[in-house]
C-alpha cells in the first residue's frame, strides 16, 4: 500500500511527497538605499536645515526661513519621497540571481 506521492503532480517531479515551488528570479524593487532619490531626498533635507539654521535675522529684517517653514518643507519632502517610492514599487521588477 502506497500512501505516497500522487502520480502527475507536476510540482514534484521526483516523487519526493513533497511540492517545490518555483524559483522567485525577482524582486519587487531596488532597496531604498540603492537608489538616487534616497540620496536625493537626504541632500534636501540637510539643506532645507541649513537654510533654515544660516537664514536669520538680520539687522533690520525678520527672519526669512523660521524653523516651522523648514520642518513643514522636510515634511512636504517626506511625502514626496514616500509617494515615489510608492510609485516605484508599483508595478517595477529587479531581478536577481540565487547569489543574493
């Protein structure tokens, strides 16, 4: 008496009783750290801060770029980097190899 492996089963070509499942030769996307909008994205932060921290006031004038203004352009950016990544992961492949 058998109780085995069915016959035919295309996934176990072996007969092993036990289903391999197909090989993934892609990812969805880059990782984060491996694109240029990352790179980007950190670059305009650190320059929003530092325009913020250099533009002061200045004899006779207010300040131009107050700290709220540069933390709502950091947060504007947040989004914008969040809504292309979004994007990104929407529909794109990057394949590999069993190497990584």
């Amino acid at each position: 008496m058998n109780i085995g492996t069915p016959t035919g089963n295309p996934n176990d070509p072996a007969g092993t009783g036990f289903a391999h499942r197909p090989r993934r030769l892609s990812t969805e996307t880059k990782s984060a750290l491996e694109t240029t909008e990352f790179f980007i994205y950190l670059a305009s932060v650190v320059a929003v801060l530092i325009a913020s921290m250099v533009v002061g006031t200045e004899e006779g004038h207010t300040d131009y770029f107050r700290a709220d203004e540069a933390w709502l352009d950091i947060v504007i950016l947040t989004v914008g980097y969040m809504i292309s990544r979004g994007l990104a992961k929407s529909g794109s492949r990057d394949p590999y190899d069993e190497s990584h």
